[in-house]
C-alpha cells in the first residue's frame, strides 16, 4: 500500500488539532473569567459603584483583546463561540454602564466587539435597565425610571429595525420576542407605579387637609 502521504498528513492534523484543543481549554478559561468580571462590573453598576465597574470593564477589554490574538487563525467553532459570549456579556456591561449613569451609548468600535455582539449585547441590556427601573421604583426615583424604560423602549425599537438571517444576528430574533415582553410589562409598572404614588400624595394632601379644617373648627 502507498500510504506514505495520508500517513504523513495524518500526523500533521494531529499536530495541529492537539494545538488547537491547547487553545480551546485556554479560551474557554479565559472566557469564563471574562464574563466572571463582567457580572462583577454590572452588579457594581446596580450599586452605583461605577469606578470599580470601570475597573472591570477595563479589564475585561483587556483579556478579551488577549484572548482574540490567542485564536487568530483557530479553526474550533467552540472557541469562537465562547469569545462571542464574553464579548456580549463585556457589551452588555459598557451599555449598562453608560445608561444608567446617562452618558453617550459608545460605538460598536469603543466596545472593541463584534457588531454581531454589540447587538446581542444591547439586547441583554433590555432587562438589566428593567432591574434599575424596579429598583428605582422603590425608591420612588420616578425620574431614573422613566429614563430607563425610555432607554429600553429605544433599544427594543432600534434592534426590531434589523432583519437578516439568524447565519448574521445571532439569536437576535429570539431575544428580542422575550425582551418585548419585557418592555411591555415595564410600561405598564411605570403607569402603575406612578398613578399609586400621585393617589398616595393626595390621599396625604386631603388628609392635612381635613386636619386642618378641624383645628379651625
């Protein structure tokens, strides 16, 4: 048999799928820290604790941009999915943040992520901004509610605008079913939320009101 070739070629995908199997444990553990940081930096953002969130999403750009050059020229489909999931939980982080402190949303180009991640990413953001929202609520902070139920309608809105095929988007489609749900149950908390607190205040009016009528009388 003449089987010096496929012999040879043999050893060489062997070679290479070892190297690439050394990759993939290092880029699955790399993701996994990433977007360890990442929900690090978006519980620091609900706490309004935005240097330390700005640490973490410093660094997670940072390993992120890391990993990138690690897979450069990869064939493993598993590690390029696992670095779209760290780049979308990093984009959803940098959303948030700039949301809820009121900044400029960045670019797809400051988020240093796919365009395919920046929108999965603002996605995501949909129901985080709702968690501010309730937790604004509570507090009777009626002004940070609105404009997070304002930020999620926009998101929600810009993102239906794209229609292309699930090969380009991700699972765009599926998300944004889910996140209009969302968008809908929090219109109707903020109404609810608001109408409660204006008839607390005139209950609270009327009844001052009523006390000091009797003390005139």
């Amino acid at each position: 048999m003449k089987t010096k070739k496929f012999e040879q070629s043999m050893h060489r995908i062997k070679v290479m799928l070892e190297e690439e199997n050394k990759i993939r444990d290092s880029v699955l553990q790399q993701q996994r820290r990433i977007i360890r940081v990442c929900s690090e930096a978006i519980k620091s953002i609900h706490r309004k604790e935005f240097d330390i969130a700005d640490e973490k999403i410093a660094v997670a750009k940072k390993m992120l941009k890391e990993v990138l050059t690690m897979v450069k020229g990869s064939n493993s489909l598993e590690c390029w999915r696992g670095l779209n999931d760290a780049a979308q939980e990093l984009g959803e982080a940098i959303f948030i943040s700039s949301m809820i402190r009121n900044d400029e949303i960045p670019s797809v180009e400051e988020c240093q992520i796919s365009f395919t991640s920046y929108m999965l990413a603002a996605s995501d953001a949909i129901g985080e901004l709702r968690r501010f929202m309730m937790d604004s609520l509570r507090t009777n902070d009626f002004e940070n509610a609105q404009r997070a139920f304002e930020y999620m309608d926009y998101l929600y809105s810009e993102l239906m605008t794209i229609d292309y095929t699930k090969m380009l988007v991700g699972p765009l489609r599926s998300k944004l079913d889910a996140a209009r749900n969302l968008v809908n149950r929090t219109r109707s908390d903020l109404i609810n939320a608001k109408q409660a607190f204006e008839l607390k205040e005139s209950m609270l009016n009327l009844s001052d009101k009523l006390e000091k009528y009797k003390k005139k009388i």
